[in-house]
C-alpha cells in the first residue's frame, strides 16, 4: 500500500507514525515544502531568538527518526496539481517535476495566513509565520530591527511578544477589540491584560489601515495615527489551505474547510484530510467548526493514520478543544466553547466567574441553558494546568456544573477537615 501525506506539521507527522504503527509494510511518503525539521512548541516564537533551529526540533519526528521507522520526507517540495481519478499528485523539487502514486492521500496542508486586506503588506519587513523557515529568516534580520508592530492578540501573537521583548525590542501590539476575544471572555481579557509587562505597549480598539515606506516597512497606520516601526508581523490567523482538495475533487464545507467523517475520510474514499485545513465536528453541537490548533491536528493526524491503512478504531479526542500556554510568567487555559464561540454556533449560554487567591487564579465557567458545563477559562500565576483539568474533565463528561462544582482550593479543603476534625480555627 502506498500511503503519501501532504504536509509535515503536528497532523502530517502524526498521521505517519500512527500509519506505521498499524502496517508495517505499508510505503509511506511524507511531502513537505518546509526545509527544517518539525519543532516542538513554542518553536515558531523561539525562532526568533534562534534562527539555528536544530535545538528546536521534535526528535521522533525528525527526518532521521521517521527514517528508521521507514517513513520517508521529501522536504523543499511543493505539490503543482493532484487527479483523484488516476490516484497521482504532481510534484516539484530541485530535481524537477515527476508523479507520485498513491493507494491513499491524507491531506494535512494546513492554513494560509489571512492577510489583512490593505496596501504595503508587500514590502519588505512585512511578515506573516507560517513555516519555521519563516520565523527563523525573521530571527536572522532581527538584528536591525529595534521598534517591532505585532497585529493581532492570539496564543501566537502573546507568544511572540514575550519573546521580542526577552531580546529588548520594543514591542508592539495592534488589538482590533480585545485580547484572545474569541478564547476569552470579556473579563478574562481585562484579567489578562493587566498581567502584561509594562513593556508591551497594546494599543486596544485599533486596525491597521497601511502599512508605508520606500521599499520596506517606516510606518503603520492606525486610522489617522502613524507608528513609526522597523517591521510588522501580522498574527492575524489562517484560513484553510484548500487549493489541492478543489483539484482532487474534494468536498468543501460552508466554512470553506475540507469535509471529513469520523475517520478523517473525506468525500473521495481514499483520501483523508487533517488539521487546518479541515472543518471538524464540535462535539457539543454537532455543528462544523474551524480549530487551526496543533494539538487538534495531531490527534486527526492519528486517527487519519490509524483508519488510511485499514485500522477500525475511532478515536473520540479528535476534535477536542484544549489549549495551554505559559506566556509571561501567566498560565492561559481555554477550554471547550467561550460565549463567543458558543453565539456564533446559535448556544445561549450564561457566564460564572471564580476567583482564587490562594492560586491567584480568576477562571469563567460557561454553561448552556441546563446548567451543562459546555466551556471555561483559566488566568492563573500557578496550577492552571490543574484547574483546567477539573474544567476539562467535567466538560467532556457532560457535567450539570450545579451538581458538580469546581473542587474548593486545597488551604480551603483542608481548613474544614481540621475544623471538622479538632472544631473551629479561630
């Protein structure tokens, strides 16, 4: 059987290793325009810092590793055209055009930044993160780079700031409304916001409308307000990469991602598709959504491995929501829907806020009309991979959040036990 994956991040490598570990014969080729080797996270921003990014790399799905288990990449290819009929994609590289075959094509070629529509993302010093070659080329010409606009307030725009700063640029960040609006409440954001470092200068209720200069970047604008900066980086998200899917013949959704089942397959039965450029199904409502997630992907990268070669088990995590990030000395966790994410999916929904001192934790707990816990936020010093679990664990088991609250802080739990035990501590 030859299996090819397109595409080399978190879902692609998964999907092969999951491949192999279900056939052992099978003829598995990963193709891949990246030239560097799959890094862990927070790789993208770490590139920055070092342009060498050998140090970065995830060891099991290096090209040596997927080597031994006899999986083989073919790094600086760019797939030209695909026919489903004749089971074959063309492929470039610097040895020119041939045609690979395929029994079964699992597509993982993820997103495409979603470029603000205004004039001078051309020049140069205008940067977009897609690849790890393009963060480690940012990383090399940031040397003459002092004063550095960041547009967009997601995981990887935070991610990033902190990392221009730690190397002293003066960092700023362009926030359309607020901060991480989709993943946090409103609350949440103001929470988050006032852990940041002086440092990073955010400019709230604010988009760019050019970006000027002659022949590189010298100045952003923002409305009638002029930033004089060396580079922009624009954060601004992705959009699924779908142009060889509409070659083959694949169905696309309504929110202009790749059609999929429970096992990855999509319309054409022997091809499967995988992270961003897929609309998976929330669990929740039964609804397409779009998850640009890595941890997402992996997870449909394995179940699209498992099931290309002829596996029968169903992985239920597939499209599970959960996101962790320790960014400026601040735990960030999001879990299942916010209230953003739930309205626009047509869930009403009502908001309960905790707050921790004993943790220096504030955390949002969102529920449907029944009561059901359907999502929830955590901005903590310390521990929120602890409390996002007690979230995450009542979120997927359907939990009535009255019938199960969250557990009491441990100095509160133990405080009744030795009252209970020894009477009143006064």
């Amino acid at each position: 059987m030859k299996v090819v994956i397109v595409g080399y991040g978190p879902g692609g490598a998964a999907a092969a290793v999951a491949a192999r570990m279900f056939n052992s014969e099978a003829d598995i080729k990963i193709v891949t325009e990246e030239t560097l080797e799959s890094h862990r996270k927070p790789g993208a921003s770490l590139a920055l810092e070092i342009p060498d990014t050998n140090e970065l790399a995830i060891k099991d799905w290096s090209w040596s590793e997927l080597s031994k288990k006899r999986i083989e990449v073919l790094p600086g290819t760019t797939v030209t055209h695909g026919d489903s009929k004749s089971n074959s994609i063309q492929i470039t590289d610097k040895r020119g055009s041939r045609t690979l075959n395929y029994d079964r094509l699992i597509l993982a070629t993820g997103g495409v930044p979603n470029v603000p529509t205004i004039p001078g993302t051309d020049l140069k010093g205008v940067f977009t993160i897609q690849t790890m070659a393009d963060t480690s080329e940012i990383g090399n010409q940031l040397n003459g780079m002092n004063k550095i606009a960041i547009v967009g307030a997601g995981f990887s725009g935070l991610e990033t700031a902190e990392r221009l700063i730690s190397l002293g640029k003066e960092t700023h960040m362009i926030v359309r409304s607020r901060l991480m609006r989709r993943q946090l409440e409103e609350p949440m954001s103001a929470e988050l916001l006032s852990r940041l470092p002086e440092s990073l200068n955010v400019h709230h209720g604010a988009s760019p409308s050019s970006v000027s200069g002659n022949g590189k970047v010298e100045r952003l604008i923002l409305g009638n307000k002029e930033m004089d900066v060396d580079a922009v980086l624009l954060m601004t998200g992705v959009k699924p990469n779908i142009e060889l899917a509409e070659q083959l013949g694949v169905k696309i959704g309504s929110l202009g991602g790749i059609v999929t089942d429970e096992k990855m397959l999509t319309s054409v039965d022997n091809i499967y598709a995988i992270g961003d450029c897929v609309e998976v199904i929330d669990s929740y409502t039964s609804k397409p959504l779009l998850l640009p997630i890595g941890s997402v992907a992996a997870r449909a990268g394995r179940q699209a491995g498992v099931a290309a070669v002829g596996g029968k088990k169903i992985y239920e995590d597939t499209a599970k929501r959960l996101q962790y990030d320790r960014i400026f000395g601040t735990d960030i966790v999001c879990i299942g829907h916010s209230s953003t994410t739930a309205k626009n999916m047509g869930v009403k929904t009502s908001v309960h806020y905790v707050d921790d001192k004993a943790e220096f934790a504030k955390i949002a707990l969102v529920t449907d009309a029944k009561g059901q816990l359907i999502g929830g936020q955590v901005i903590a010093s310390r521990m929120g991979a602890r409390l996002g679990y007690e979230i995450f664990e009542r979120v997927e088991s359907g939990a009535i959040l009255q019938d199960k609250p969250l557990l009491k802080p441990r100095h509160e739990r133990l405080q009744e036990y030795l009252e209970t035990t020894f009477g009143p501590i006064r």
